[in-house]
C-alpha cells in the first residue's frame, strides 16, 4: 500500500476533515488590532493549510484513478493472477476501504455531534433577558406532557382526533404555566440556601442527564398514552352503540398539540416581556415596588380587555350575531306559509309571517294536518293549534307574553283537551319531535305556544344572555296560566310545559322549585336539562339515598322521575312505588356533557364521576383538575354526533314520556309501541 511522508497509509487522509493538515491544532494567536501580525499568520497559514489540502486532494484522486497493478502489492495481470473465466472482475483490495472512507467521515460527524448534544441537551440562551426566544423549562414541560397524556382519557362521548389535538394543546400549555409556576416558586424559596451550599444542587452533568431521561421517556410513553387512547376510544364508541371503527391520526394528535402549546407558551412569554419592559420603564419615574405593581395590573387588564371585548364581543359575538341575524330572516328550503288560521302566520293571525323568525316559520309552517295524524292513528283528528311569536313580534318579553294570549284566544286553543307551553332555545328552536307525539296522541285536540327570545345559536345565548331565557320563558307561563285560571275548573285544558336544552332551563327558572311546579301546572316533559337548571339542581340534591346523579329517585319517585332508557327507568323505583300526577319527567342521559357542564370541574371532583358510573359512560373515565372541564367542554361540541340515547340527543324518549305525563283518553300500551314505531321511521321536517 502506499505510504505518505508521515509514514502513515494514503487512505487515512480521506478520514480526516479536509484541511486537515495532520498536526495538532494550534491555539489562536492572540488578534491585534488593525490587522496586525497576528491577522497576517493566520491568513498565511490558512493558505498553506488550503494548499496541503489540495495536493492530497488530488493525490487521492491520482490514486484512485490510476489502475491497480503489481506496485501496489494487488495481484493483477502483470503480477501473475489468473483472471476470473466467468466474465467478471474480482473488486480489488483497496476499493472497499475507499468506499468505507465515504461514510466514516460523516459517521464520526455524526457521533460528535451526539456527544455535544448528550454533553448539553438544551440550548442556553446568549443572554437571561431573553424571554421568548427562551428553551423550554424541564419542570414546566414535564406538566406539560402530563396534562396531555391525561387529556388521552375518554371523557363522555367519542371524539375527534382533531377536537383531541385541540385539548391535548390546551391542557399541555396549561400544564406548563402550572410547571413554571411552580418551578419559579421553588427556586426562590431555595434561593438564600444554594448562596450558602451551592455544593448541595445538581451541576450540569445531572442536568443534562435529566434532560435526557425526559427525551427517552416521553416519546417512549407518549406513543403508548396515543395507542392506549385508541383503544379507550373504540370502546366508549361501542358502549354508546357506534360503529368501532376509528380514524385516530396519532402522530398528526401530538402534532396539533405542540403547535398548539407552543403558540400559547409563545403568547404568555410576550406578554411578560411586554410587562418586564413596562416595568422598566415606569422604575424611571416611580419606586420599583409602585412600578411592578402598576405594572402587572395594566398587563393583566390589556390582557382580559383584549381577550373578552376585542376577541370575543367585538370578533366572536359580533360575527356570529351577524350570521344568526341573516338566519333568521330566512326560511328553510321546503317551508311554506300555513294555510290554516288555526296556525300563527296564517289567514287571520295577529303574528305577521315574516315576524316569526327562521326556527318559528318552521314551527308553525310543518304544522300537522288533520289527514296526516288520522293516515298514522287511523282516527278522527282536528288541526293542532299552533302559537308562535317572533322577537320581532313586540318589543319586550311581557309584550310578547301578552300577544301570545291574545292569539291563544284568536285561535280557540282554550277550548281545547291540552294546552303545552314550550320553552324555545336560543334561536327560538321548538324539537318537532317532542311536539309531534303529543299532538298525534290527542288526535289534533291540542295547542302548543312559544315565543322567541333570541336570534342567537343555543351556545352563544348561553353564554351572553341565558338569563333571558329563564326572564321570557316565565313571563310566558304566568301571562298563560293567568287566562287559563279564568276558564271554568271543568272545562279547563290541562295545562302542561315541556321543553329540550336552554328551552327546558326557561321552563324550570319558570317556577319557584319542584313544589311550585306541581301546584301549577298538570305535567311537564324535560329533556337534556342543563346542570344550572334550578328544579332539577334540587331534585339532584336532594335524591333519595343509594340513587346515583345520572338516574336520582326523589321521594320514590311519587312525581318527579329520570330516565334515559323510557321503557325500563320510568317504571323505577319499582312496582311498590306510587306515581301520582302531577307527573314530570326529565328525560337525562348519563353522557350528556350539556347536562354536567360546570366551571367547578376545573377543581371540584364531579358526582357523576363516582362509581358506579352511567350505563354509556366507560370505567375508564376519571377526574383530573383542569384537564376534565376542558374535556367536557369539548364534549358538549360533540355532543349531537352519536345516536340516541347518547349525548345531547333523545331522540323519541318524548313518546313514552308523554304517555305517562298526559296520555289521551283511552290511550294504550300499544298504541304508544306504534306511535314510537312511526316516529322512529319519520323524518323530521326540519
């Protein structure tokens, strides 16, 4: 083989970093000003480095290129060796060794650079002002990946991989602020100790061994967390009757919630730089305590007057009141003006058709015709009324209370065997399907009532103006049952209210609690009632013992009764227990995010979360501060994707909870198995 000067094999030349010239490096000459001699040797010898570097440069390639031959010690045609008779040639000996060349060098780079990296696993800022441009605490992202990995564990109802990206995200950046908080705490209460005994604190080596230990261990156990959140998916899905097959991208999952992380972090970092330079700047003018007080309260008040006013009212509200507003002066594809009088919008009536609003032209014009409820009973039938004003209608909820009696009077809807007030939700929405049954159980006989007291969806109503719900909804029901108190006690209608969502909390804030209730009305029919409902909040409260929160039994069940499955919880407690009427029924499912939603699951351990837990709810499901009220709030954006009786959706529980509430004379077992039979085959007319 051939040899260098230095005696040492041509081929460790390719192993070396170019330029390498084979001897130890020098230290830096020490820099003179004005491009001194120091300046001048070092560009010398960076050229006499360059050069050496290129004679062995093209030294190698001579050699490389140069056919192998007796000079070189490798057998060939003039040193004697046969050659190969099948056609081909046998590689020569130093070929190899230059191939092995190619990727040694890169090799070492890359262990260099490994054991740079193992000896420092954290990049250190130039400078401790930067605030931003900061790496990340260990403490901070070691919460930060325990809130994710929690925010894995089903909640309510199956959801998204995306809406789980979104939590993952939230609950990480939250679990940092926790992290750093308590990390920031720590370091100033051992601040006086680590002057005095800095021998007693971890030096880098540990350091960087803990950073390592976290790099390991959380890829590690996040891909376990992903997969086992799969599978913990899969069965909620099958508890609640869906299908188990499941798109749960887990990569694009941790993806979503580091981005998502890291712009939150990103943002509460620049708002404390932000207060830090505020800080300084009023430390000119004032003493520091004054000025970091000053400080953070112009900070924190920015930062919740942006938030609420900017964000929210003036970017979310205003834009979704526009959109809703546009709504409701439409009418859905299909709706068509009413053609009776016994109808709000019709010929005759007090309530201008295009005052009604979207959700209340669609509840007066799919109005059932006598022909349709005689085709599904088979028999005789009159045209339900049905009484509907829009918040257009009259200026205020008494007024519209007001106009709503006088089209109650217009249209006969006294004289007739049931009157039902219904609370509407935020847009004015009145469920079809739990108007439907009651009118088809009757045969017609029947008036319903509602008023609008918002343009706004459901969600946005609850949280600008619920209230309003509760104010209208009660206005209605004492204007209504004042001019039924007028009617003789024997020819009265019976008087009932029902009411799904926002529209069963108006009916609730309605009465003075479950006493007064029943002393006012006949019956009611609540479905999916929110946790702040008042009437159901004491009911829940104060159940009888051994009765879980998702299904309480309140005094045996003697008036008051929840079901989620009709069929077998309405004849709970038992055969023994008496159901006297008045009745009411609250239709609850023990998956229903809207009926648990709380802001005190943020710190509070919920009942419904105790075991046992609800029939549709996986055992898997647990409490985590934080971590929880977010799952849930996002439950309740999810909660209309599964299948009745699941979620928010009940589907048509409100037949067998009208056949117990107000029955129509005569009316069976039977008949009520039929009338579910059709509901579940009709479809809704919006």
């Amino acid at each position: 083989m051939r040899q260098d000067t230095t005696g040492r094999p041509a081929t460790e030349e390719l192993d070396r970093p170019a330029g390498h010239t084979g001897q130890s490096p020098a230290a830096p000459p020490a820099p003179q000003p004005d491009g001194g001699p120091a300046e001048a040797e070092t560009e010398q010898t960076a050229g006499q480095t360059a050069g050496q570097a290129t004679e062995q440069a093209q030294a190698t390639e001579h050699t490389a290129e140069r056919p192998a031959g007796p000079a070189d010690g490798i057998p060939g045609p003039r040193g004697g060796a046969a050659e190969p008779t099948d056609g081909t040639a046998e590689p020569a000996e130093g070929a190899p060794r230059e191939v092995a060349a190619g990727w040694i060098c890169p090799l070492r780079r890359a262990v260099r650079v490994g054991a740079a990296l193992a000896r420092r696993p954290y990049w250190e800022p130039p400078s401790s002002a930067w605030i931003v441009r900061r790496w990340p605490g260990l403490t901070a992202l070691c919460c930060a990946t325990l809130f994710f990995w929690v925010s894995l564990t089903p909640s309510l109802v199956p959801r998204p991989w995306f809406l789980q990206g979104v939590i993952g995200g939230i609950n990480a950046a939250l679990g940092y602020a926790i992290g750093a908080l308590l990390d920031w705490l720590v370091r100033a209460a051992l601040r006086p100790l680590r002057r005095r005994r800095p021998g007693l604190f971890p030096g880098a080596r540990a350091r960087a061994r803990a950073w390592l230990a976290y790099y390991a261990l959380s890829i590690g156990l996040t891909i376990a967390a992903l997969s086992w959140s799969a599978d913990a998916q899969r069965t909620l899905r099958r508890l609640q009757e869906m299908p188990e097959t499941l798109t749960w991208h887990s990569m694009m999952i941790a993806l979503m919630a580091m981005a998502i992380c890291a712009v939150l972090v990103a943002a509460a970092r620049a708002v404390r730089l932000a207060t830090r330079k505020l800080i300084r700047a009023l430390g000119r003018y004032v003493p520091r305590p004054l000025a970091i007080g000053v400080g953070v309260l112009v900070s924190a008040t920015a930062v919740l007057v942006g938030t609420r006013d900017v964000v929210f009212d003036r970017g979310v509200v205003d834009i979704a009141a526009r959109i809703a507003h546009s709504t409701d002066q439409g009418t859905k594809e299909g709706i068509s003006r009413p053609g009776s009088h016994r109808v709000s919008g019709g010929p005759g009536s007090l309530v201008d058709w295009d005052d009604l609003g979207y959700e209340g032209r669609n509840f007066t014009g799919s109005s059932l015709t006598p022909q349709t409820i005689t085709a599904v009973t088979g028999k005789p039938a009159r045209q339900p009324i049905r009484v509907y004003v829009g918040q257009q209608a009259a200026s205020d909820a008494t007024a519209r209370a007001r106009l709503a009696v006088a089209e109650l009077e217009r249209t006969g809807a006294f004289d007739r065997d049931v009157l039902a007030i219904a609370g509407t939700t935020g847009m004015g929405w009145v469920n079809s399907t739990d108007a439907e049954p009651l009118e088809y159980m009757h045969g017609g006989d029947t008036a319903i009532v509602a008023v609008q007291y918002s343009y706004l969806p459901s969600w946005l109503s609850f949280l600008v103006d619920k209230d309003e719900a509760g104010r209208a909804t009660r206005a209605l029901v004492e204007a209504v049952r004042e001019r039924w108190l007028r009617e003789p006690a024997d020819d009265r209608p019976q008087l009932v209210v029902f009411g799904e969502s926002l529209g069963a909390y108006g009916i609730e804030a309605s009465f003075d609690g479950p006493d007064d209730m029943l002393a006012k009305v006949d019956g009611a029919l609540l479905a999916g009632t929110p946790e702040f409902s008042p009437v159901r909040r004491q009911l829940t409260a104060d159940r009888d013992p051994g009765s879980p929160v998702w299904r309480p039994e309140y005094e045996n069940g003697r008036h008051f009764r929840f079901a989620q499955y009709p069929r077998r919880d309405l004849a709970r407690p038992g055969p023994f227990s008496r159901w006297e009427h008045p009745r009411v029924v609250h239709l609850q499912n023990a998956s229903d995010a809207i009926a648990w939603w709380n802001p005190d699951l943020a710190v509070h351990r919920p009942d419904w979360l105790r075991h046992p837990v609800g029939p549709d709810v996986t055992d898997s499901v647990t409490w985590f501060p934080v971590v929880t009220f977010w799952q849930t709030t996002v439950d309740m954006a999810v909660s209309y994707g599964v299948e009745a009786p699941h979620g928010h959706r009940y589907g048509n529980g409100s037949v067998d909870g009208w056949a117990a509430v107000a029955p129509a004379d005569g009316w069976t077992d039977e008949d009520t198995a039929r009338l579910r039979e059709f509901m579940e085959q009709r479809e809704a007319p919006y």
